[in-house]
C-alpha cells in the first residue's frame, strides 16, 4: 500500500538520520523520540518532516482508538447511554461521538482501510471520507472501494477521497445511491428568519444538482469586481444573493397575488419622507429620490391653515413639506406634529416590523415606486389611499441605460440590475430626470449613502467625490451624449 502521509519527502531534509528512519513506522517508540526533539533546533524544511512524521502518529493513535471504539459499539448496541458516557468522558459533541463509532465500525470491517491507518499511511480524515460512502453498501463492495482509493496514486488529500468514493459507491450500487438521492431531495429545506441583531438569517440544504446550480450564480455574480474590492469572500456571496433575488424581482416575471407583483413594503412615517431627514446624530438624507405625491399633506391643512396631524411647517411659520414644528412653535429637525397637535420625534422606516436606517431608506427609494398610505395617527387604520407612482419611468429608464451603460463609478462595469442615483435629492428640490439621475451598481449605491461619497452630473461626465475629498472622474462611456 502507498502512503499519502509524505514518506516519499524521507531524507530531504536536515532532519538526523535516526529521526528520519521513523517514517512508516509508528508506534509508542517513535512517539518518545518525537516528543523529546526540541523544534527550535531545525530549520523550516525540517519542520514539515516533522510535522509530517507527527500526523503518522497520530494515525497510529487513530486506528488504536478506532479498535477501542469499536468495541464499545458492539457492547452498546443500539443504546444511546454508552454514547452519552463517551461524550461527557472525552469532551465531545453529540455529532462528533456519531462519527466517531460511525467510522470505528467502518473500519472494523474494512481491515485493509484499517491496516494503512495504523501504519500511518492514511489520516482519521481520509478513513472518515471512505466510511461515509461505503457504509451503506455491502462488504465486498465495500472493500472494493477502499482497496481502489489506496491505490489511486492521484488521490492526496482527504477531500479528494471523498469525491473518489462517493463516485465509487454510486457506480457499484447504483440502486442504493438513487435511494440516497431520492431522501436528500425529500430533507431539502430552506429556513429563514430575523434575529434579535436586526439580521435575516438563511439556512438551506439541497441536492447536489439544485445546490450547485446555486453556487454557479452566486459564484458568478459574487467575484472580485476590481482590485480595490476589499469584500470578503462571504461578502461577496451575500451581495450576489442579494443582487439575483433583486434581479428577478425587477425582472417582473415572478407570480402575482391578487393581481399584485410581489414587493416590499416599507411604512415611511409622513413628517420622514416630507420633512427634514437631518434627524439628530443621523446625518443622512432620507428618501434619495423619492417623488411627492400629488396631494400628499396627510390630511391637514394648506399652508395657509392650521397645522394638523402630519402636516409639517416650513421656516416662515406656515403650513408646508419643508420642515417639522418644534415644541416652541418654530421649525426645527427631526420632529413632526403628533395627533395632539404637539410635535414629537419623526419615527423611523418600517420594513416587516423592524426599522431601516435612514440610509436604506434613501438607497430604497432611489427607484421604487411609491404609494400614498394615510392612516389615522391614533389608531393607525388607513384613512386613504393614494395612486401608485413610477419614480422612474420605463422612458426614462431606457435613456439612462443608453447614456451610462453601465454602473458609473469609476472603472465599475457592472450591467445588471443598475440603480437610478438622485443626485440632487428630491428634498431639496431634486428633478428626476436625466440631469438628476445616474446608473449605479448595489455596491457602489452603498458607497453613496453608507460610506459618505458624493457624485456631481455636467451633462454626460461625472464625477465621484471619495469622503476624503479626492474627485475622481467618470467619462461618459458613449460619445453620443
């Protein structure tokens, strides 16, 4: 049998030539000579022959442990209290006390897979890749799986071991493995649910095929966009979750319930969308681009009446949607009049029962289409409802997509599911129309109303200003506009 442990690295290295004799050799010997070396004594090519002798006697240790385990399988039968003793003896979990007797009976019929253990040919870990895919098949198949695994020279690791034997199993008994399949595809699930941090958490198990089809479009959707991209690896899966679940969203294909296309629905507070979004220790701006709907006051008066519930008051004492009352009678930030005709704090954004920053809010009405809710301030009922708005038109759409192509921020490429940036915010006077709106990706709409960037229009050519100052310019991409 050939050893994947690095017997073949024997004597390359400054190790004495007595501590290298103890390759393919372990035992409680080897472990005294091992165990009174002094590492700092040898360099690093020496350091991975020793650490590679170690791991061979650890097998070792492995494969004897392995006996002991199978033993008390036997004893214990299919009682639980011999594993619950084990786990509180040896300090380990529930699932590692399974695996551990799991693969201890494997092994107990597999002498061979057994024998390269203890010779510290193979590791726990590769013993453990051949018992998962062999234990439902009978012993002759069995066997023959193990025997074909250590003799495959091309399989290193224990990784590549359990892809080999998986195979290996499937086309011995192909029966059993459709039945395998047919179980996984029954156990698939999909679980999700907000926790108390204010996340959503995503747990799913798949088959095989659906799994990978998954991880095909993630892993597309989630590489490195440049080099300045410092998102992790699992940041980048995250996003590009995100971005599919947007995109077929926008897309329009998915069915309608009771007519109506599956959307979010987020319960913006009047004196929030119509009033200052400067509250206090916020500093952002809330509603990016969000249009005002015709009528939308909330049911109080004009601007030449009284002020009533929602209605807020500009800086010259009269009614209007510039800036909230304060408890003196004079306009101040972040406050809105309450049913009681006295003004209190502007709640936030309500998605689903948890509160939005003022930053996703704004990201979130960039381009949304916007519905009047008024509802009764002390009861919360809906008084009216009002006609639903595209903030973008499909027109308008198509003349951006022609004119910026693709994400604007410098060097960014991304084509799909663009967001329409207003630039000058509809709060303070912003049109939405071409020269008040631009094409950016998820990623780098983040950076405008999370991380403090800012973006100027002259006609086709943009420019990004970074939050240190640093104006970093973005061409048009076409010479047609």
């Amino acid at each position: 049998m050939r050893s994947v442990i690095g017997a073949e690295r024997a004597g390359r290295s400054g190790l004495p030539a007595e501590v290298s004799a103890l390759y393919d050799r372990p035992g409680p010997d080897p472990v005294r000579v091992l165990t009174e070396l002094d590492p700092t004594a040898f360099d690093r090519d020496a350091l991975v022959e020793l650490t590679a002798l170690f791991e061979q006697q650890q097998a070792w240790l492995a494969g004897r442990q392995a006996r002991v385990l199978a033993e008390l399988g036997r004893q214990d039968g299919d009682g639980d209290w011999g594993r619950e003793e084990l786990r509180l003896a040896a300090g380990l979990g529930p699932a590692a006390v399974v695996t551990r007797l799991h693969t201890a009976a494997e092994l107990d019929r597999l002498p061979l897979l057994a024998a390269a253990l203890e010779a510290g040919q193979i590791s726990w870990q590769h013993a453990d890749a051949c018992a998962q895919a062999t234990h439902r098949l009978d012993p002759a198949a069995a066997a023959q799986v193990a025997e074909g695994l250590l003799g495959d020279p091309r399989l290193l690791t224990a990784g590549q071991w359990r892809f080999a034997a998986r195979s290996a199993a499937a086309a011995l008994q192909p029966a059993e493995h459709a039945a395998r399949a047919a179980q996984i595809r029954a156990d698939r699930r999909l679980e999700l649910f907000d926790t108390a941090e204010g996340s959503t958490c995503l747990i799913a198990n798949l088959p095989h095929l659906e799994g990978q089809l998954v991880r095909t479009a993630i892993r597309a959707l989630g590489r490195r966009m440049d080099a300045a991209d410092e998102r992790s690896a699992p940041q980048r899966r995250a996003d590009a979750l995100v971005e599919l679940c947007a995109g077929y969203l926008n897309a329009g294909r998915l069915p309608e319930d009771g007519g109506i296309r599956p959307h979010l629905i987020v319960h913006v507070p009047f004196g929030r969308v119509y009033g200052p979004s400067r509250g206090a220790g916020t500093g952002a701006r809330g509603g990016c681009d969000a249009q005002r709907p015709p009528g939308a006051s909330g049911g109080a008066a004009g601007r030449d009446g009284p002020v009533g519930p929602g209605q807020s008051v500009g800086a010259d004492g009269r009614a209007g949607p510039g800036e909230a009352v304060g408890p003196d009678g004079r306009a101040g930030p972040g406050e809105a009049v309450g049913a009681d005709g006295r003004a209190g704090p502007v709640g936030p954004a309500i998605l689903n029962g948890a509160p939005l920053t003022a930053a996703e809010l704004a990201m979130l009405a960039c381009d949304c289409q916007l519905t009047r809710l008024i509802t009764d301030p002390r009861t919360g009922l809906p008084e009216d409802l009002g006609r639903t708005t595209r903030v973008i038109s499909s027109g308008l759409r198509g003349y951006l997509l022609a004119r910026d192509r693709h994400c604007r921020f410098p060097g960014c490429t991304v084509e799909r599911n663009l967001h329409a940036h207003h630039i000058k915010h509809w709060e303070d006077g912003g049109p939405t129309d071409k020269a008040n709106l631009l094409l950016t990706c998820r990623r780098h709409h983040h950076a405008i109303h999370d991380a403090g960037w800012t973006v100027t229009l002259t006609g086709a050519h943009a420019s990004w200003i970074s939050p240190n100052g640093t104006a970093h310019p973005s061409p048009a991409p076409g010479a047609m506009l």
